[in-house]
C-alpha cells in the first residue's frame, strides 16, 4: 500500500506528474496516472472521510462543499478504479457528500466484515490487553449486547 498526499513531493516521488491545480482536479489525474502506472485499475482507500467535517461546525457547509467535489471525482474515475473503501463515523446517506455516486454499499453490519471494520474477541485479548486487567469482560460483553439490539431496533441505527 502506498499513502498519497497530493503535494507536488510525493507525487514526484512516485515518478508521476500531475498538471491540475485544483484538489479534485488532482485527485483525478492521480487516479488515472496511477492507473496507468500499474497496469491495472487503481484502489482507493479513504480514512475518516467525514474527518474535516465534524472537526469544525463552523467550516463544516465549506468543507462538505469542497469534499462533495473531491468525491465527485470518483464517479468520473470509475474506469479506473476497482475498489474504493470510505471509512468514517457518519452514515454516509446522511452526509449527502457522495449523491454523485451510486453503487455504495454500507458494510458496517454485514457480518462478513467484522474484521475489517470492528474489533474481534482475539483483537481485544492482544491488541488490548494491558487494558484489560481488572476489567469485568462479562460485564463489557453484556453491554456490547444491549447496545447492538438497541441500535437494531432503530431504522437507521444511530442515525
């Protein structure tokens, strides 16, 4: 995995050579170059998209703003891509930054992702562990319960 700023270094770096100055304009290019670099469709891999959003209320409707454009990219890109992964707290259908695009699948509670997108019982013995100690596990567990069933009886879970 490669993690790409879009500062003119980086993508020097990469032996790449973008000429648009706007960020999505950029971000498009990247796409396509890195593509074309491979050999093969790009993958995409956004960390904590809704990250500038909830940082500052008062910059939020900018910042949806500028990242509804930066996102619009890859609706545009889709020949080039294969696989695009958005992670983040926000319900994505309730942040209206990605309308452009279709085929979006929420995959928070798909079991088969568990993995990937939480925190298994083995992650919480070595990952956490010197947490643990003095930790009532049944008493963590019953409420991971309680709080599953109650976010399943909502529509929308949290949202």
């Amino acid at each position: 995995m490669i993690r790409i700023d879009l500062d003119a270094g980086e993508v020097r770096r990469l032996g790449l050579t973008l000429h648009n100055q706007s960020l999505s304009g950029r971000f498009g290019e990247l796409i396509c170059a890195a593509a074309v670099q491979a050999g093969q469709r790009a993958v995409v891999l956004v960390g904590e998209y809704d990250k500038p959003i909830l940082a500052d209320r008062e910059t939020a409707a900018v910042m949806r703003d500028t990242l509804r454009s930066f996102y619009s990219v890859l609706k545009s890109a889709d020949a080039d891509l294969r696989f695009v992964l958005l992670t983040g707290v926000s319900k994505f259908s309730k942040v209206s930054l990605f309308s452009g695009l279709n085929q979006l699948q929420d995959i928070t509670r798909d079991a088969r992702w568990n993995a990937l997108c939480g925190y298994t019982d083995a992650d919480i013995d070595t990952v956490f562990a010197l947490e643990l100690p003095g930790l009532d596990r049944d008493e963590i567990c019953h409420f991971q319960k309680a709080t599953a069933r109650n976010i399943k009886s909502r529509p929308h879970g949290l949202f």
